[in-house]
C-alpha cells in the first residue's frame, strides 16, 4: 500500500509547490505570550492561521520551517476542547494510539511505535515530558492537564535531544509561567455534568516586585463511574463499591519565577497530584461448553477442543449490550460453570477491591541566563516521587481467579546543562550533558486460585509474587547543529551518547493458604474455597494485603495467615548495562517563500529491563526472563505548505525498521517478555488546516499505517506477516469550528471527531478473532457564549461521545497454564485451558456525557 501512494505523494508535492507560489505571501512571525490568561480562545474573529512557534529543537523555531513531524495544541485549544487528561490528544491527531492498560497509566504509540507491557519498571518507547522534564513512570497521567501553554507531539525518534526512550517520538506538556506583569490576574472555570461530575479549575498570577511573581494552580475532578459491579460475597451481599471507574483527582502547582536582570531567569516549580478512585475490571465471556465445562477435580484437567463453531468467527464477543441468551454465547462459560456475560456494556463482575490510588509530588529548578555574546547557558535539577497502589480483577467473572495487586514507589531524580550558539548565524549548535537516577521498589502480586500445596495437591488460594529494588542511572552526552548551506538549504544533525545502568535485587515466591479445606471437614476458615471475597486469605483485609509488608510477614514462621512455599523463593542480583549512539541527519530546502520540504534518518533506542511478572515464581523462571534493549532505524520524507494565509497542508512519508520490540504477551505457552527480531511499520500522514471563510475554521488530520513482524524468531502468536498490536490501518481526525459575533457577544460551535479503524489488542493468540478491537467512531460537540466588554466571562454547553461508541483498552485471556503445561496442551488455537476472554474498557466507553463548563477571567 505505501509503495503505491509514495509516487502521488511526490507527484502532490511538486505540484503545490509550483503551482501556488503565486499564492505565497510574506508570514510575519509573531510574538509568542505565554502567560497570557483565558478561558476560552475564540476572543476575536479568525481570519487567517497563526503562526505556532515549538521548541522541538530546543529553540523557538516556527513549525513550519524545522525537519520534524510536529503536532501543537496552544494554551487557548486546550481549554477551548475541555481538555484535561493527558491522553485527551488521542482525540485530535492521526497515527496517534494508547498503550495505556488503566486508567492510571499512560503509555502512547506513534506510527505503530510503542510498548506493549503492563507492568511498572518498564521504559516507554514514546517519551514523556512536563516542562522539559522526563518521566519515567507511567504514572505520570494522574498530573492531568490544566494550565497549560502548549502539547507538542513529536513524531519519529528523538535520542538526540529528549533522550534514550523516545524512539517513536516525544509528548511534550509545557505549563504557563508566571509572568511580570504589573498586576494581579487569573481565571476560575467550573465544569459540570452527568455522572456527578464536578471540575473546578483555577489559577492566580501575582507579581510579587518588578523582578519577581508567583503563580498558583489547581484542579479538582471527581465523577462516579458509569459501570455496576454485580459481584457478591458468600454470603449474597454486594462486594465493594457498586460503582466502578470512580474518580477522584486533586492537582496543584506553584511556580516562582525571578528575573534578577533582564539576561537571567530563575524559574522554581513545585507540584502534586493525588488520585483516589476504583478500577474498572472486565467484560468477559466463558470459552468453555456450558453442557460440560470440564471442571477442575484434585488437580486433573480434563482438557478439550471448544473453539468456537465457524460461523461464528467473524462475531466479536465484545459488541455492545450483547444478549446474554443470543447464541454465540449461552454456551460459553468459565471453568466453574459460570456465564460471565450480563447482557449489559456497564455491568460487570469484579471481586477485587478494586483499588486505584496514585500520589506524585515534586519539584524543578531552572536557570537560563544569555551572554552579552549571545551565547546561553540553561541548567535545571528535578525531582519526583511517585507512590502507587492498585488492586482489580482481570476473569471477569463471579469468583476468585486471578487478582493482580501492585504496591510500588518511584524516586527520579535528573539534572539537564546545555550551552547554546547565538540564533543569527550560519552554524547555530547547542551541545549538553545529562543525568538520572530512579530508584524502585515495585511489589507485584497475584492472588489466584490454583492446584498447589502438599496435601493431595488440593486446590489453594495463593499468591505468586515478585519483590523488586532497582536503581536505574542513565548518563549522556548530547550535541545539535544545524548548518545553512545556502539561502534555502540546512543540514540538521544531532547525536548523544548514553550509558544506562539497572542493577536490581529480585525476589520471587509464592505464599499460599492452608486454612481452607474444599472436600469439607473441619477447617480453621469457615469459607468454602473459590468464592468472591474481599478479605485475603480469609481473615486478612485488602488493605494490608496491599502494603508490602504484608508478603515480608509471609516469610516470617510465626505468621499464621501465610505460608511461603520454600521451593519457589528465587533471589536474584541482577545487572543490565547499556552504552548506545543514537541521533538524527536531516536536510530541508525552502522550495518557495511558504514551501517546505525535508528528508531524514534517525536512529532510537531504548533500554532493556528485568522480570517482575508474578507467575514466573510458578515457572521458576526470573533472571532467565529479562528483556534486552531495542532500537529503531526510521526514514522520513515531509513536505510543509502555506499555500495561502487561510491554508496549511502538513505530510510527511515514513519507514521505520524496528529491532529487538520489547512486548509483552503469552508465547510458547506462557507468558513472557520477549524480543521479537525485527519488525516494519510504515505509513502517510496529513496534517489540513483551513479557514475556508472568515468565522470558519476546519482542521483534518488522516494517517496510513502498515506494521509486520518480519523476523519472529521462534516465537508464537508472532509469526512473520503478522500485524503489530495498537497499530491501526487508518485514523482520521476531524474538528470544525465556527464563530457568530453579535451585539451579545461571540458565539463559537464546534466538534470534533476521530475515526479508527480495526486493531489488534496484543501478541497473544493465534486467532486475532480473540484479540481485534472493533472500528470506532468518536463524536464530540460543544457551544461556547463568551461576553462581556473584554470577552471574560464564559458559558459552554458541551456534549462527548455523542456516537455512544464502546471500546476496549485491552484485550486478555484468563488462564490456568501450570509449569507442565506443553504447547500440545493448548491445542490449535491456544486457549484451550482458557477459563475467560476479557474486555477492560474504557472509563467512558458506551456512554454520552454533557455538561456546562462557566468560566471568568479577572485581570
């Protein structure tokens, strides 16, 4: 596919070029304001697009005159669209998909490149950046967005300048500084809507001295979850908290800013968020036959073919308000008997406590200060601590199958230096050092039910698990140059060099219960074995169960409610060092006063990392499980075009080679880090932007995108051929906007939508039928009234998945594989000793929401 459209590409690029330089006109460059304070961006009638100025490059630069693909969103479209979690962007941008396996976790794919793993100590392949500082943890998302000047989502590798995990791109979420104006001015916006939704925004500058100002920021969000959990204890009472998805979210910042002299800036910033709230759990239906399920007796599995009948293979499982009685799945049952299916998209059975809590606090300090020379120097030091706790339940179904619990903490801490060449002049470079440091503790466990123990190998309640301390130390050196050759030609270089070192002590085992006694008889537990309860292990509360003490106690022999199985505790000193180049070669030529045309090479990579999966205590694997580094190769042809002040065609051609793909899933009968060899992913994207009248304005955005797996080693589930996962064929992006002034005030109508075709969810089965995710369609809308004499008053009525489309973030099987478990066993298509197939969706997944949002200014 992209071999045929690469030649009406060029074809469409020469043509704009040399057709429309009539058009072209003189694009005056504008000063940027970023401390300016609204709530809403439409103050004025548009008549014709501005000019975005980005510091991809470290630099102010305009958009459209630097070799990489970049997408902005500026402070004003950000509150305009009521953005306010960080993976909001998904909505507007092509080529653009979430990693993400909860809601506290953020993880992004660009161009089919990202990271397929869910758990705590692994590196994004697309980096995350706040204020130029990166994130290591995938938690960072519970900071949300608000005050926020500009998103930039850079595509393709970015080692040079933002560093070794960034080898499908960058996000960077740049906040409003505080500015010198001579008074005090800030904003207050409140948000409403269904679900009991409540949002309050605020924000206060205040200049302290001619020299000096702070700047105060705050969001709360709270709304109760739109799914029912219809999970019971024994005793038929309700489990836990009816409602699931649950959300409570506080986040502030504070920055004090201070310009001791008009070349010098000190800039402090501090910032905390807390997140308390209640996992989702899963859809899920049973792939066992109702008339015989081939239940569970003294450790024997009676095992069967029960793939389904072929008519039914283009049928998805997950379709919205499917009927618990249609026919593709009133035979379908978990190995208990049991039909998970309810027939309802919001109701769901979850017997974890459901547990969401996440808490980042942390600080930056910056210093930029310009030489008479012009010459600059910029330094900053930060720091963040992350804590995370997180229990649910990933069966789907009515009792005890398999629960992962994580309890972890994060310390990162970084320092930046770069100097810098002065702006004018032929040969502009900047050159740099960089250090940081993460220290880890990550507690991973999973609390199933099994066949273990020493008794007749009678069914248990365990929990297998991982102890994880890490320290991660990453220093580089960096360097970037770009050269004028002539008028209209620069060459752009840039390269860093990065030594990376983990070094870890891991513990695995698996504690297990034995007060439980199923046949009957006398028991110290009065609970039957399997059946859905909040406690753990009968007498021990979830909320103990999730500090990490708790497994430390299981080691003890005076612990009465645990025992550890000696002949699963593995220890572990383990070591991964890494010492890589990467960097990027681009040259761009101005065809014409508003024509632009670039190609480049870059080179990514990304470090490796070590085992935390939980069952490989059961596997008696560990540091035999480490995945090693991956890099990627990625080749870019682009065009930029101002054909006239009222339109902008952005696109660009890509090919990437992708080596060692860090991914996570089941192979080879279990599952497993892997390394798959070699991987392609390669696509044609656009970027329009059109004001096709005054008070109308349109912006599309389309991507093609075609991955394979074109060396899979030995692995199954990803033969050659096979399609990467999160990686979807086509995205289209739509938002129209249009502006009425009266004698009352400015009104703005505006919606946007996102089109994604069918995916894949994961590297797990040999069916995709089991792992595809539907095609969607997204529709939002929103009416804005601005009046008063400066515009500063705000009323929106807004409207969000008007198409009550459904999704899911991820796609599981809920299995029983043991450590004897061959590849015969699992039969043709690998799911043979599958009890459920699970949909985790989305927290607004098959649901309008709408809402008033009323914002003022004060100046």
């Amino acid at each position: 596919m992209i071999a045929n459209l690469l030649p009406y590409y060029i074809l469409f690029s020469f043509i704009l070029t040399f057709s429309t330089q009539s058009l072209s006109y003189d694009l005056e460059k504008p000063s940027i304001n970023t401390t300016q304070v609204v709530v809403n961006q439409n103050t004025a009638i548009t008549t014709e697009l501005e000019t975005i100025t980005v510091t991809a490059q470290k630099r102010d630069q305009s958009i459209q005159s630097i070799p990489i693909t970049v997408n902005v969103l500026n402070e004003n479209e950000i509150v305009n669209l009521g953005l306010t979690d960080m993976e909001d962007i998904l909505f507007l941008f092509p080529n653009l998909s979430t990693n993400a396996t909860t809601e506290l976790a953020v993880g992004y794919s660009i161009r089919g490149v990202g990271t397929n793993n869910p758990h705590g100590n692994v590196n994004q392949a697309v980096g995350i950046y706040r204020d130029e500082i990166s994130y290591g943890t995938p938690y960072s998302g519970i900071l949300g967005v608000y005050d926020t000047a500009r998103i930039e989502v850079l595509r393709g590798p970015q080692n040079s300048l933002f560093g070794r995990n960034t080898i499908g791109g960058a996000i960077h979420y740049i906040s409003i500084k505080p500015s010198l104006d001579d008074h005090a001015s800030g904003y207050i916006i409140g948000n409403v809507g269904n679900y009991n939704l409540g949002e309050f925004t605020a924000a206060l500058n205040a200049p302290l001295s001619e020299s000096v100002a702070l700047r105060i920021t705050g969001q709360s969000i709270q709304r109760e979850g739109i799914y029912t959990n219809l999970a019971t204890n024994s005793a038929g009472e309700p489990l836990g908290e009816s409602s699931l998805g649950d959300k409570d979210r506080q986040s502030a910042r504070a920055q004090l800013l201070w310009q001791p002299s008009d070349n010098t800036e000190l800039l402090f910033n501090y910032h905390t968020a807390n997140h308390h709230g209640t996992n989702i759990g899963n859809r899920a239906y049973g792939t066992r036959d109702a008339d015989d399920p081939y239940l569970l007796i003294n450790g024997v599995q009676d095992f069967k073919d029960n793939s389904l009948p072929d008519d039914k293979a283009s049928i998805s499982p997950f379709i919205e308000n499917v009927d618990a009685n249609s026919s593709d799945i009133v035979n379908s049952v978990d190995r208990n008997g049991f039909n998970p299916a309810t027939g309802d998209w919001h109701k769901i059975y979850n017997v974890s406590s459901a547990r969401s809590y996440a808490k980042i606090s942390g600080g930056f300090f910056k210093l930029n200060h310009l030489f008479d020379n012009n010459y600059s120097i910029n330094f900053s030091a930060s720091y963040d601590n992350t804590l995370l706790e997180t229990a649910d339940e990933t069966s789907g179904t009515n009792s005890l199958q398999f629960i992962p619990n994580r309890d972890a903490s994060y310390a990162q801490k970084s320092y930046d230096i770069r100097v810098m060449s002065p702006e004018n002049q032929a040969v502009r470079w900047l050159v740099g050092a960089y250090y940081f440091n993460e220290n880890m503790d990550l507690y991973t466990m999973i609390r199933r039910f099994n066949y273990i123990g020493p008794e007749s190998n009678v069914p248990r309640d365990i929990v297998a698990h991982n102890i994880l301390e890490q320290v991660d130390e990453d220093v580089s050196l960096y360097g970037h140059l770009e050269w004028s050759l002539t008028d209209n030609l620069v060459l752009s270089s840039g390269l860093r060099y990065t030594e990376n070192n983990k070094q870890a002590d891991s513990r695995f085992g698996v504690a297990t219960n034995y007060n439980t006694n199923p046949a009957g008889g006398s028991s110290i537990s009065a609970k039957p074995f399997n059946t859905q309860t909040d406690l753990i292990f009968d007498r021990v509360s979830t909320d103990i169960f999730l500090d990490k003490s708790f497994i430390e106690n299981c080691y003890s022999a005076d612990f009465a409610d645990c025992t550890i199985l000696p002949a699963t505790i593995k220890e572990y000193q383990l070591q991964q060092k890494l010492s890589e180049w990467g960097g990027k070669v681009a040259l761009d030529y101005q065809l014409s006063k508003n024509n632009f045309t670039y190609i480049s090479f870059a080179r990514g990579f990304k470090s490796g990392g070590f085992d935390t999966r939980a069952l490989a205590a059961l596997f008696g694997e560990g540091a035999e499980q480490a995945f090693l580094p991956e890099s990627l190769d990625a080749y870019e042809l682009g065009l930029k075009t101002q054909l006239t002040s009222t339109l902008q065609i952005n696109s660009a051609v890509f090919y990437n080679v992708w080596t060692d793909l860090q991914t996570f899933g089941v192979f080879n009968g279990e599952p497993r880090y892997v390394n798959i060899p070699t991987s392609v992913t390669k696509g044609v994207e656009s970027e329009i932007k059109w004001l096709p009248a005054d008070t109308w304005y349109t912006q599309i955005g389309i991507g093609f995108l075609d991955t394979e797996i074109t060396n899979s080693g030995t692995f199954t589930a990803a033969d050659e051929g096979h399609e990467l996962p999160n990686s979807p064929a086509v995205t289209l992006n739509g938002l129209l906007r249009k502006q009425i002034d009266s004698s009352f005030g400015l009104f703005t109508l505006e919606s946007d939508f996102r089109y994604v075709s069918e995916q894949i969810d994961g590297l797990t089965y040999d069916s995709d039928r089991y792992a595809t995710k539907n095609a969607q369609f997204w529709l939002n809308a929103r009416l804005n009234y601005q009046f008063g004499q400066e515009h500063q008053y705000n009323v929106a009525l807004w409207a969000e998945n008007l198409t009550e489309e459904t999704y899911c973030v991820d796609i599981g099987m809920q299995n029983i594989i043991t450590p004897t478990t061959t590849q015969a066993d699992l039969g043709e298509r690998g799911i043979d000793l599958t009890s459920t197939i699970t949909c985790q969706p989305s927290e607004n997944s098959g649901e309008r929401f709408f809402g008033i949002s009323i914002g003022v200014n004060f100046y």
